[in-house]
C-alpha cells in the first residue's frame, strides 16, 4: 500500500488497514514508513484555510442558522449573514421549520431588499445543513458567488459566523426570555443594528463596523465632554455616544 501511495500519510495507511480489518498501532506504521525513508506527507500546495480567509475577507460572507427557544418551549430559527472584512451582520429570517424553499426565498429577498453591494463579493461559505438546497446556491451564484462547503461536523471552517452566533447567545439570547416568532426578529434586528453601529470590535481596531468602513473618529478628550448613554433591549445593553 505504501509503495503505491508514497503521498499518503500513516494514518491514512493507518486507517486503511484498520477498515479493512487489520488490527495494527498507528507508531507501528509510523515505524516501518520511518525506517523505509518514506517521509510525511507534504502540505498541499496554495495557502491554508486561515490565510485564504484573511487574504480574501472583504470578499467573503458566511451564512448560518442558529436556533431559540421560547417561554412555551417551542424552537424557532434564525438564518444570519456575516461579512467577514466589515463584521456587519445581517439578519435574514427567523421561522419555526426551515426549509430549503424558505432559505432561498430569504436569500433572494435580502440580496433584493438589503441594498448590500454584492459587486465586490466572491465567495459565500455554509455549512451542509438540508435548508442549503441548490435553489439556495443559485440565489448566490447569480448574484456571482462561488459556494465554498465546509467539510462536515468541521464548524471551525465557518469560524467567524460560529462566532457571531456565540455573542448572539452570550449578549442578548441567553439574558432574556423570548415569546415568539415576532420578538425574536425584533430582538435580532435591534441587536443587529446596534452590533454593526455602535459595538467595538477587536478585530478591526475596536471600532463598530460603520466607523471602519468610514474612518476612526478624530480623537478627543473626554474629560471637556459629556457622554450620553442610551439602553438598548430594555437596558439589557447600552450605546455610548458624545453628546451634541
């Protein structure tokens, strides 16, 4: 097997041979693949997945569904949008049974609606979640996406959108009870809005994603201005701002 792959690596051979039935150590097939002069196999060539993410981030949005429960136990889900260069987060639709029908109608009314420039966009990334049909892919690819799938049970793959969804919960979801349909898109929507104003960012700078898409503000001194606060979701959050 090794002299008609030398490319693999041992634990593919590994595997292999431990799926067609044969019980052996992975240091054993190390071993003899070592003494051999078989080296690792080497890297792929082109960057990784990390360097293809951050050299493409402005072109790039990811797509992912996240699901609530509500007072009367009932699971509702959203479907949200992240664009990797900004940050800005957008949300596409919240319903009780996704479908595939559904998800592409939302795609479609939000690439229509949402005044966002999809000139300047390349690739699209999702999961394989049964809601991303083809008529889901095609919302994107005539807009001129390509569809990126990350492998399955690999949600590091759509780390940046996983991540959006675990300050959802961590910020808003988790902190408050949820009645229905209606208040879950209206918690996500003003969350939203103040998600991609007014909350800082660590990885652009601390700034909101509207501040870096226009400049970081001229610095001040705080101490010759009053600064307003503004709650947010009942004052489950606050915005600041100098006042006028």
């Amino acid at each position: 097997m090794a002299a008609e792959n030398p490319r693999w690596g041992h634990r593919r051979i590994h595997g292999e041979l431990t799926r067609l039935g044969h019980k052996i150590a992975a240091s054993t097939v190390w071993n003899v693949m070592n003494r051999a002069g078989i080296d690792p196999a080497p890297r792929r060539d082109g960057p990784t997945w990390k360097q293809f993410l951050t050299a493409q981030a402005e072109h790039i949005v990811a797509v992912d569904f996240l699901h609530v429960d509500t007072v009367h136990l009932k699971r509702l889900y959203a479907l949200v949008m992240l664009e990797h260069g900004s940050r800005r987060t957008h949300p596409l639709g919240v319903i009780p049974n996704p479908t595939g029908q559904w998800a592409a109608q939302a795609a479609r009314n939000f690439l229509m609606d949402s005044g966002i420039d999809s000139t300047n966009l390349k690739f699209l990334i999702r999961d394989r979640a049964g809601q991303f049909t083809g008529s889901f892919d095609a919302v994107f690819a005539d807009a001129g996406l390509r569809v990126l799938t990350s492998p399955p049970q690999a949600p590091k793959a759509n780390a940046h959108c996983e991540r959006i969804i675990g300050t959802l919960r961590r910020e808003v979801l988790d902190r408050m009870l949820i009645l229905n349909q209606k208040h879950l898109r209206r918690t996500l929507t003003r969350y939203l809005q103040h998600y991609n104003t007014a909350r800082p960012h660590r990885s652009i700078g601390q700034l909101s994603p509207s501040q870096a898409e226009t400049g970081p503000p001229t610095p001040i001194e705080l101490a010759n201005h009053r600064v307003h606060r503004r709650a947010i979701l009942g004052g489950l959050i606050n915005e600041y701002q100098i006042a006028s």
